[in-house]
C-alpha cells in the first residue's frame, strides 16, 4: 500500500495511491454537512463511495454521530479506519466493504447521506487518465452509480434526514431520475463540481413555511 499523507480542510490525513487522489475543494462537501447535522434528527450518517473517508469523517467529526462509509475498493477499507483513527473516531465509524446497493439492512435509517459517486461517462474517462477507472466511470450517462446512490437514499433516510450528493455538472443535477419523494432543495456550483441537497418532499414543503 503506497500511504500518501495529505491536508483535508486543515486535518492531517493518509490515503493510498491507488484511489482517486482526495480533491480539497470536496471539504465543501463536509462543511455543509456539519452545518446541516445540528438541525437533523438523531441518527447516524451514511457516507456512499467513501474513498478515503475524509468528506463523510471530516463532516460528522465534532457531531458525535455514529458514520456507515461504504466503499466497494479494497484499500479503502483500511485507508477510512487509519483515518478514523487519526481523528479519534474509531469508535464512531463502521467501514462496509461492498457495492452500495447490497451493504445497507433493510432496516437501517440515517439521518444524512453523503454521496460521491464517479460522473463521468465512459466514453470520456480517458480524458482523466491519472485517476483510477472505477472511481471516476459513471456508466453511459454518467449517472449510474449515482442512480444507485438516489435508490439507497429513497429507501434509507429518515423522514426529516437530509442527503448531500456530489456530481459533475448543473445538468447531471437536472437529468437526475428523483425516486419516491425525493426533491433537490438546493444546489450549489463550485469551479471542479456541484453539491446538491435533497430531502423528502414532506420536509422540504415545511421548511419553506
Ligand atoms: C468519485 S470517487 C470518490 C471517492 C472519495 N469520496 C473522494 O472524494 O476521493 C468514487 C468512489 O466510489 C466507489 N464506488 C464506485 N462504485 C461503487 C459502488 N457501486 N458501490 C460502492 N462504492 C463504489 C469507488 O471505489 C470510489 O472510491
């Protein structure tokens, strides 16, 4: 295992690399989740295509919640726990190897969801030829394990929980597919990437009350 140590919003963290090299503006990702978690029911948070873990531990860090990362990668595993560790929360964090669509118990609920799903359609990922094939292929469209990441959504956030996904582009925001009744509350453009906000429908009526 090639150990890279890197610099993530200010924390000292290790990666391996032979996953997709940690981007820093992603920390957007992880600020916006530790803003939101304070008005989120209890819970855990699920983080989907974890990597390194740093987005999902550097967002809960400081909340006391409880962190599911997924990721299907071996090395991931191993990097998320020494990172876990690095900041103290080994005892908040459970890594699952697997696909995300088969990890998760039909009767598990979370109170946030954060997602990083690769985007970029397969045609175009020789265009990125420094990043590992399987962190960055998201199928014909792009879309695909971000589907996937919608259907886990649609089925295990809690009815007042918020999901944070990662995607390339306004337009993947806009083509997205929204299962049950999910709605994008908020998006936000960056210059590497855009973050969207999803809630139930019941939740996001209230809030705009
Ligand atoms: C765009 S990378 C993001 C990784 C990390 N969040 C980061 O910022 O570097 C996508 C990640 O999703 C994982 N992945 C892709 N498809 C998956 C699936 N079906 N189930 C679980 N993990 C998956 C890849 O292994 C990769 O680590």
């Amino acid at each position: 295992m090639a150990r890279v140590d890197f610099t993530f919003g200010g924390l000292d963290l290790t990666t391996d690399d032979r996953l997709l090299e940690p981007r820093e503006w992603t920390h957007e990702q992880s600020t916006w989740a530790a803003d939101l978690l304070p008005q989120l029911p209890e819970g855990p948070v699920l983080e989907l295509c974890a990597g390194a873990g740093h987005i999902g531990l550097a967002g809960v860090r400081g909340s006391g919640r409880r962190l599911v990362a997924v990721d299907r990668e071996e090395l991931a595993a191993p990097t998320i726990r020494s990172n876990a560790e690095r900041l103290g929360l080994t005892e908040l964090v459970e890594v699952r190897r697997g696909d995300l669509s088969e990890v998760i118990a039909p009767d598990e609920r979370f109170a946030m969801v954060i997602a990083d799903p690769p985007w970029v359609p397969t045609a175009g990922i020789g265009r990125f030829p420094q990043d590992p094939p399987g962190a960055i292929d998201g199928g014909d469209d792009g879309l695909s394990v971000a589907s996937q990441c919608l259907a886990v959504i649609a089925e295990h956030l809690l009815p007042e929980g918020i999901a944070l996904l990662q995607l390339g582009t306004l337009d993947q925001v806009a083509a997205l597919d929204l299962p049950g009744d999910l709605v994008v509350d908020e998006v936000r453009e960056y210059p590497r990437g855009v973050l969207a906000r999803l809630s139930r429908l019941s939740r996001a009526a209230g809030s705009s009350r």
